[in-house]
C-alpha cells in the first residue's frame, strides 16, 4: 500500500497532524496498535478531557531547550482548538485556572477529532503493530501486522511512557535512536510521590485527608490541593510539583497558603487561651491531620501554656513543611514522560527531523513536557498541527 503520509500514533497529536494533513489534499494513513483511536483523551479530565488552557504560554513546559515549544504554540493556539471544539458544538466550561473541560464527555473530542478525519479523507486503523521501519530515496517502507506501507513522509506520534496498561510503549523512541536521534534520559512526570520508613508511617493512615497546600522544589512552587494517599502524598500541587522533583530534592510544603501562620497563632493564644492547640489548628486543617502534627511534633496543650516564641516557630514550620519523599508512583500512573526526543535534532517551525528528510516527531514522544491542566493535550493539538501543515 503506498500513502503520501503515514502517522503511527492515533492520539491527540497524531489525530490533529492527521487532520491538517489531509486538508491540505495528502493521502493520510493512521496506524495505531491499540484496540481504539485516543484512549489517553477518553480517560482525561476525570473522562471530561483537559482539553486544553487558556494560559498556555511556553514557561508552563519542562524541555531542555526552553524555546523549542514557541514557534509551535505560537501558530496554533488554544483558540484555535475552542473554534474546532465550538464547531463541534460541543459544550464546555473552565474548572479552574484556565483549565477547559467537557461538559459531558470526553468521548465527544475523539468524535470530533475522527469526524474530521473522516472529513479530510484520513484512513484511521487501529489494531495494527509497526514491526519495522526502513528508509530509502523513496521514502519509507514500513512493515506492519497488515502487510508493508510505502509513505513519503512518516510521522511518530507514538507518546511516551505513561500508563503501560493503556499501551505506551518506548517504540518512538527506538525508533528516534534508529535515525541517529538522541534520547533525553526519561522519567515519569505529573505522577504521585511515595514516602518510606518512618516518613510513610507517619502519614499512611491520612490516606484520602485533602487540604490546600504550596509544594515548592528549589525556586518551583504550585498551589492547588493535596492529597495524602496510603503510600504517600498525590493531589495537583504534588503532581505539578513531581516534574521538577527528582530522588534527593528537598520538597517544602506550606499546610496552611492562606495565612502568614507565625502571626496567626499568637493572635489565637490572645483570642482563645483556653484553647487546645489541636483545637485550633483544626479550624484550619483538616482535623484528622491538625491532630496527627500535634501528637508528632507540636504537643497539645491550651493555647495559653505555649510561649508566643512557640507559637510563631509552629507556625513558621506550618508554612514550611519538610516532606522527604523516597520516589514516584513511576510510569503506571504518571500522566506524562519527562523527557523524549532530543529537540536539538528537530525543526521547531515543523518538528521535522534534522537527520531524515520527511521524518517527524510530535506530542509527547518529544522532550516537551507540560504542566498539569491541559497544557499537554495543546502541545499535541499544535505539535501535531505544525508538522501537517508540511508533511
């Protein structure tokens, strides 16, 4: 079978590479081993999809060239993808901080996304494994489960290592190595974070306790919610926080964001001395964990038997938590892959291969790796359209 484009990857950025592709008149093959088109789109967002965020700029993505993602973004907005979502008439709402989710379900983005596949005359086939990839002054050929596939130009959009049991796989990546690419060392990212020892025994029975926190690493911080879990800590502020974390950082909290906590409680010892501390910071945390920091660290006593010097050192501490985390939940659960394709061998205007005339690589396969809210899902929506405006 011979085909002027051929995507191995029918996710968020092979699907909108598809897209552009065939509009522009191209013959567009698809190929995705999986058992269905988008499967990290339909468990998104809670099965809402994350589509995308209105803040998206280049500093909310982690690569080792921080200036590679511009050039993409900038050309193909998350305005851009509202007007296809509009189009669709697809309802939507923002949730928080510029994050845009579904109203109903994820399962209307893949629709709209194979609906116009289908509109551009793209061939999407799933079910299909890529067993060998050769090129010649022909282009590729391209050996699969269904026979061989000759294609002017092919397009890896074959993601990262995330979530094994949906299918990823380091197949782009091998095959990135295979053309002379190098590979920025991987790792799992926007991915809970586990304690050990005494540091797990401490907190193991908060699982499920929920606050609003700061999870800061070096100059790195994120606010948002955090979650205690039976192996350690989830909720975005650690997710976010993860992808700038790496075993031996020392990780902060601040338990209690909303107030300057070395003021607060001496002005509680002049309003309620008779007040057991636990009593009080309960008011602010969440019971079970206000509890848990005054049997492990603070005592609890009437508020007036502390010092104000006490009070204030608790709450500095309170607004600087020491968390010492042992490692990640890995690739099981992890949203993305830090890491990928090195984009020093890539076009950044067409995420073209330096190396191979006609080889692209796109989403989450490259070293550009978002923040949590929709940052990723418009990296593949803009990835994916700059290399279909040229294939």
């Amino acid at each position: 079978m011979k085909t002027d484009v051929l995507i191995i990857g029918a996710g968020a950025a092979g699907l909108m590479c598809a897209i552009t592709a065939g509009r522009r008149g191209r013959r567009v093959l698809v190929l995705d081993h999986a058992n269905k088109p988008g499967k990290k789109i339909l468990m998104s967002g809670g099965g809402r999809c994350n589509f995308t965020n209105l803040g998206v700029t280049p500093a909310n993505y982690l690569s080792a060239n921080p200036h590679f993602a511009k050039s993409a973004l900038a050309r193909y907005t998350p305005w851009d993808f509202i007007a296809l979502v509009e189009k669709h008439r697809i309802a939507y709402h923002e949730k928080e901080l510029g994050q845009l989710f579904c109203d109903d379900s994820s399962k209307q983005i893949v629709r709209m996304l194979l609906d116009e596949c289908a509109a551009a005359g793209v061939r999407v086939e799933t079910g299909c494994a890529v067993e060998r990839v050769r090129h010649g002054e022909a282009g590729f050929s391209v050996t699969t489960a269904r026979g061989e596939v000759r294609a002017e130009a092919l397009v890896v959009a074959s993601g990262g290592l995330s979530i094994p049991s949906m299918g990823a796989t380091g197949f782009g990546y091998e095959l990135a190595r295979q053309f002379g690419h190098d590979i920025r060392s991987t790792r799992a990212g926007l991915v809970p974070l586990t304690l050990s020892g005494k540091h797990q025994e401490r907190y193991a029975d908060l699982a499920g306790v929920a606050l609003p926190a700061e999870a800061r690493c070096g100059r790195q911080a994120f606010r948002a919610g955090l979650l205690f879990t039976h192996r350690g800590v989830s909720g975005p502020s650690i997710l976010q926080i993860s992808s700038y974390w790496q075993p031996g950082d020392e990780l902060r909290l601040n338990l209690l964001p909303d107030r300057d906590a070395a003021d607060w409680l001496p002005a509680q010892r002049a309003a309620r001395p008779a007040a057991e501390l636990k009593t009080v910071l309960g008011d602010a945390l969440p019971k079970r964990l206000a509890q848990r920091l005054c049997e492990l660290d603070f005592g609890n006593r009437p508020m007036r038997q502390y010092r104000e010097a006490e009070l204030a050192a608790i709450g500095a501490r309170l607004n600087d938590w020491p968390l010492v985390a042992s490692g990640t939940e890995g690739y099981r659960t992890a949203e993305v892959t830090l890491g990928g394709v090195d984009t020093d061998g890539l076009s950044s205007s067409t995420m073209q291969s330096k190396r191979v005339p006609g080889l692209y690589f796109i989403g989450e396969v490259v070293d550009v790796t978002g923040w949590l809210g929709g940052y990723n899902f418009q990296w593949a929506w803009a990835s994916g359209h700059a290399a279909g405006e040229v294939v």
